[in-house]
C-alpha cells in the first residue's frame, strides 16, 4: 500500500510524529547518562524503575480511554501534555534552575502522556487500513520512527552537550504543535459503539467497566502469553538506550575506527554508543519494510522464536567485547532479531483483538514496553552487583525464555484457528 492511498489521518501524523521523533532522539539516548551521573548508578536504576510504574498504569487507561473517548482526543490531549512536561524538563536543565529531581519528574511525566498516545495511536492504524495492508503501513511508521534514531542522535551529539535546554524547549514546543495539527486535520476513526450505554455515570463506573473489561482480555491465554514473552524479550531491546550508553562509556576507551592514509579516526565511550545507535536506526529505516514483507513469507511461530534466539545471541555478544567493531558486529545482529518482527507485531495484535476493544487490546500489548521498561532499568544497578558480562548472560538467557514461551504461544494459536476452521 503505497503511502499516497493512505488515509489523511496517517499521513498527517506520519510526518508530524517524524518531526517529533527526530528532536526527541536528539537527547533521549543521553539521558540514561544524565540521570546516572545526577544520582547515581543505582539509585538512577532505581528511579527509572519507579518512573515505568506510573506509564504501566497510564497505559491501561489509555487504552480504555482510547475506546471510550476516541482516538484522536486522546492522541490530542497526549502530545499537549509531552510538550508542557518537556518544556518543564528544560525549566530544569536551564542556566536559572538546575535541578535535576525536577527534570526526573518531568521526564517521568513524559512517560505517562507517551503511554497514553500509544494505544490510541496503533488502535486509529488498525481502524483505517485493512487487514492484508496493516503490517507494510505498521512498518513504515516503525521505519520513520528509526529514521529519528539515525539522525537524531548524530544531531545530539552535536548539540546535546551545550545547546540541552534549547532542544528541550524544541521538542516541547513541536509537541505542542503536533497536538495542534492533529486536532485541526484529523478525523475521529472510533468504531460505532453497539451497545447503549448510561449517561451521567458516577465516576467509579469506569473502573470497574475497565477492570472487567481487562480480565476478558487476561483470560485470553494466548494473548497473555503473547504479552510474558514480549516482556521476556524486550530485556534485551530495553538495554539500547539504558545498559548500552553506560557500558559504552566506562568499558570503551579510544580506539582506532578508521585509517585512511596518514589519517586515523577514532572513538569514545560516547561516540561509540552513539555509532551503534545510529547503525542500529540506519539499518531499521533501510531494510524495515522488505524484511517484513520477506518475514510474511514464513509461519509466524518460526519467525518469532528465530527472532528471540537472535537477540540472545547479540546480547552475548555485547558482553563479551570491548572492541568497537565488534559491537558493530553486535549491533547487526542485534538489528536484524528486531527487523523480523517490526511488522508483524501490531498486525497480530489486530487480528486478536475484536473490532470495539483494539485500543484496549493494543494497550494491554503494550505492556511488553512498559512493563519491560519498568523492569530493564534493574541492568544498571546489576553491573555493579555482578559486573557487565553476567549482567549480558542473564539478559541472553531472558531472552531464549521468550523464545519457548514464543513457540508454547504459537502452536495454541495454530490449534485454535484449526478448530475454528473444522467448526
């Protein structure tokens, strides 16, 4: 589906969110750095932790609000409340107020409105474009999401270091703007509801309503386990911008990248974190569309599991290497577990989820991210507890988890679509 037969509404957020991303990843990978060198290792692990909580419980709501409220109010209420918490996280990066408690909480803050936007964002793709089309249109935006990671962070590097405050003020701003665009050119895509429901309900209904609607969802094993095994896994892709930056920047001295005739480039700690992940967002934005197509080829079980089997090996790897090619090398085959699936996630979600609870559904899948994230920031604290090599192991062996319950979650699958098709 090529993008100018897209529906507007995805065309004005691809390009919006684009602006977005870009500005965002121009300080987001330093921020690990940042908040380690404010508090501490530990007690930055810790604190990122406790921040992931409250993006866990935001996400839920989310979803629920996303189905009940509609997707483009929440999308529009979401990137207003990013763009005031960023321009507060810039309050506290000023030359005026340096407070970095402020700029925590800010962040945190961010996190929350984030984890609001996601569920109705993925629910309004799901809404307007059909079934066989879903995974090629999950996949751009996923491509121009990587786009950002590219070029982002080569930006930051440039500017991150003097310019902090300024970006923070930018990416708040353009939130504010994509709010805006979003309210004035999209449209409501929420599915008419069939059911007729009371007016004027006392405010704790809607809690209930969600709760009861959350156990149907829980009840749904295949799901559930589609959603442990994604959390298993996403202790390993969590880590590009918690473990990685902090491992690149105590383990990696200078070293030799390049010499072309006399001349010879080489590399920090940081400029090689920042290397990686912009290999890591090149590759993505290069080759995300044509792997999925390829992945569409291949039953769903296989690429799965295949994918989780790759990301333990590329997190071994990390651990056992200092060199900066050989976490070149990592980082391919790291980027490579990622692409098989890019696509193929969502358009499993859609297919799971009925039509009136997507957002519900694609929120409670997100808790593969925020619940992964509330648990990933634990590697921080864990390298200085058991040091950086076993700290890689037990993310590898995490990930081979995943994987099992991958192929446990799968072969249900398979047997209940059979049984379908013979009723």
């Amino acid at each position: 589906m090529r993008i100018r037969d897209w529906d507007r509404n995805l065309k004005v957020r691809l390009f919006g969110e684009a602006l977005m991303n870009i500005t965002f990843w121009m300080f987001f990978p330093f921020l690990t750095i940042y908040f380690a060198e404010s508090f501490g290792k530990g007690r930055a692990g810790m604190l990122l932790i406790f921040s992931q909580i409250f993006s866990v419980a935001a996400n839920l709501m989310g979803g629920y609000f996303a189905d009940q409220f509609g997707r483009k109010r929440m999308m529009v209420i979401s990137a207003f409340g990013q763009g005031a918490a960023f321009l507060v996280f810039a309050l506290s990066v000023s030359p005026w107020f340096n407070e970095p408690v402020v700029g925590f909480i800010a962040f945190a803050v961010v996190g929350v409105f984030g984890a609001i936007y996601w569920p109705a964002s993925q629910a309004m793709i799901a809404d307007v474009v059909k079934e066989k089309d879903r995974s090629s249109v999950f996949a751009v935006f996923y491509t121009s999401i990587n786009i950002a990671v590219v070029i982002g962070p080569i930006l930051g590097a440039i500017f991150y270091v003097k310019y902090r405050f300024e970006l923070l003020v930018a990416v708040g701003i353009i939130c504010i703007l994509l709010a805006a665009v979003l309210w004035k050119y999209t449209r409501e895509t929420l599915p008419p509801r069939t059911e007729n429901k009371q007016k004027n309900e006392k405010w704790y209904y809607f809690l209930k309503s969600q709760i009861a609607d959350y156990k149907v969802i829980i009840k749904d094993r295949i799901f559930l386990l589609f959603i442990i095994a994604g959390v298993l896994a996403a202790q390993t892709f969590m880590q590009l911008d918690l473990l990685f930056p902090v491992y690149t920047k105590e383990k990696i001295m200078d070293q030799t990248l390049l010499e072309i005739g006399s001349k010879a480039f080489s590399v920090s700690g940081e400029q090689a974190f920042g290397l990686i992940l912009s290999e890591n967002g090149f590759l993505v934005a290069l080759f995300t569309v044509s792997v999925t197509k390829l992945m569409t080829r291949y039953r769903e079980i296989n690429v799965f599991v295949l994918s989780s089997i790759i990301y333990a090996v590329s997190i071994f790897m990390f651990g056992q290497t200092e060199w900066i090619w050989g976490l070149i090398a990592a980082m391919a085959v790291f980027t490579l577990a990622e692409l098989m699936t890019a696509g193929l996630q969502q358009s499993f979600i859609s297919n799971l989820a009925p039509e009136q609870m997507r957002g519900q559904y694609f929120a409670a899948a997100s808790l593969r991210y925020t619940l992964g994230r509330t648990i990933a920031p634990i590697s921080i604290p864990l390298t200085v507890w058991i040091g950086y090599r076993w700290t890689f192991f037990i993310l590898a062996v995490l990930a081979l988890l995943s994987a099992g319950l991958y192929w446990v979650m799968f072969r249900m699958y398979e047997r209940q679509k059979a049984s379908i098709v013979q009723q």
